[in-house]
C-alpha cells in the first residue's frame, strides 16, 4: 500500500469515527490514531501469505468442540438404536 492511499484511507475511517461519536471537537488525534491502527491491522492481514492448496487436496477445517451435552445425547440416542 502506498503511504498517500494509507493516508487517504485513515482520513476517512477517522471522519467516520469522528461522525459516529456525535461529532466532538477535540479528539481529533483520538479518531485518526485509532484509524491509523485498524488501517494498519487490516493492510497486516492483507500482506499475509496464504499457503496454496494443491489439486485434489483435501481442505481441513477446524470446528469447535461439540459441548458435553451434545455428545452424551448423542451416544444416548445411539444406544437406544
């Protein structure tokens, strides 16, 4: 990202930060401080090398846990089968 399209675009989430509080006087360097960081965190994670998935490799997602509750009905209802 070049330095004026990261200037231009914390300007604008800084104005809208600035509209979204009412609009106060004074808290200028607040709002533009606080855009400057999530312009940066979001142009981070942009930059983050995605590893390529090969052809007819299979994808693995990680998924939460079942709760406890979950699986002991689970095994209930199959063991009534």
């Amino acid at each position: 990202m070049r330095n004026i399209d990261a200037t231009d675009l914390i300007r604008r989430r800084a104005y809208q930060i600035w509209e979204c509080e009412g609009p106060p006087h004074g808290r200028h360097v607040v709002h533009w401080l606080l855009a400057e960081s999530e312009i940066r965190e979001l142009s981070n994670i942009a930059q983050e090398p995605v590893p390529p998935v090969k052809r007819g490799e299979k994808t693995t997602r990680k998924t939460a846990p079942a709760s406890k509750s979950a699986s002991k009905s689970s095994r209930r209802q199959t063991s009534r089968a």
